[in-house]
C-alpha cells in the first residue's frame, strides 16, 4: 500500500532523537553489515538521516530527521523496517522529459540497492544539513540529479510544490523536474556521462512511457506509486 499527497512546502530540520530498535539490535546490525560488506565491498558506514516522524499543516508538510549509521539503516531495512516509528526518507527529481517520457537509473552493481530501478535521489547526510539546522531537501534533490546524470542546474526546470509519497517504509519528498530533450536525446547523453565516469552510481537508463515500461526490473513501490499518479493525472 502507498499514500501520495502533494504539498507547496517541506519544513525538514534535523533533531535529536534516540532510536531505541538500533540500540535493541546492535550486534544483530554488525552482523548484517558485515554479510552486505562481503558482497558488495565498497559501500560505506557514514552518517545519515531517517526521518523520525512528520505533520501536515494544511498545505505545508513538517518533517524530523535524525543521523544514524548508515549500517542502523541497512539492518533496518534488511530486517522488513521492523520499527515503523521511523522511515527511510529522501529526496527525489523525477526527470520527464520534453515529449513526456520518463527517465529512470539502473543502480549500479557495487551500491547497496544493485539493479533497481530509480529516479535520481539520495539519502540525505550531515553534509545537507544547513548551519541553522535545516535538512535542504531541494538541494540534495538537484545535487543528485547533477551527480547521477550530468545534467546541470540550468537544464533542469524544477515545478514548485512537493509530492510526498510513503511506501512499505520509504518516505520520498519528490519533485517534477522537467528537461528540454526528448527521451532518446537524454538517454544518450546521460549514458555518455556515465561512460565518462569511472565508478558511475548508474548502469543503464531507462525510459518510461507507461508502467509497462518498468518491465520486471526490481524498483522501490514509492516509484510505480508515483508513475501511477503522474500518468493518471496526464488523463484528466
């Protein structure tokens, strides 16, 4: 099951709070780490923030956000997200292009979330904390697409407003980001950016034009949830 509602504003600061599930498992979690190091080797135990919780105020979304391991995050998620008090939250670009196609990342297989299926996004760390304690969820949102595909700030044209989906855990603070190339133009040259880059977080791209078009790769449920939306909307 997923919930979407569309916000104008985030609020995302970040606070302190004591994640109890963490402290219960902690050998249970270095174990788990220990297993994902041993296939995939270059992922690496930073800070990182997960949201502790959040409150709508008419069209204005509050969010709470707090560090912990990237390890704590990992056992969490490998363990079925067993603490539903916290979720894994994120921002997210969702790249459509200028004949109305979407464009989505294949993982590349040295990150934790090999072969699925992403619009760019990233889970927020300290780094996008502001001094005045502010998580900048927009910043991390374009930041990533930079990284992920190439595609620079002045090429990307962001729509106000927020959409906000939840989903078997995952808590992702999307955007619409729209691109003045067709489908195959962006493909090829994102793929050229990847090929340029010596440890690319991406493998392939892929275009979608309906939810057919995930085919059966795997993809995170917040990702067809949105699709869904987008494309039922493009019919009203």
């Amino acid at each position: 099951m997923s919930e979407i509602c569309r916000v104008a504003q985030v609020e995302a600061r970040l606070v302190e709070h004591r994640w109890a599930w963490a402290e219960r498992n902690r050998a249970a979690i270095a174990e788990n780490w220990a297993r994902r190091r041993e296939r995939t080797p270059a992922i690496f135990n930073g800070r990182v923030l997960m949201v502790a919780g959040t409150e709508r105020s008419g069209d204005r979304l509050r969010a709470e956000f707090f560090a912990v391991d990237y390890a704590e995050l990992i056992g969490w998620i490998d363990a079925g997200q067993p603490d539903p008090s916290v979720a894994n939250g994120f921002a997210m670009g969702a790249l459509r292009t200028a004949d109305g196609a979407f464009i989505l990342g294949r993982m590349a297989d040295h990150t934790a979330n090999a072969g699925r299926l992403y619009f760019p996004c990233g889970t927020p760390d300290l780094a996008d904390v502001t001094p005045s304690g502010e998580v900048d969820l927009a910043g991390s949102l374009v930041r990533e697409i930079g990284e992920e595909t190439g595609l620079g700030t002045a090429e990307l044209a962001v729509e106000p407003g927020w959409t906000i989906v939840r989903a078997a855990g995952l808590l992702a603070f999307m955007r619409l980001v729209r691109i003045g190339l067709r489908a195959e133009e962006a493909r090829a040259r994102i793929l050229v950016h990847l090929a340029a880059d010596p440890k690319p977080e991406l493998s392939d791209i892929r275009i979608v034009r309906a939810l057919a078009d995930l085919g059966d790769a795997p993809v995170p449920p917040v990702v067809p949830a949105f699709l869904r939306d987008a494309f039922g909307r493009d019919q009203r």
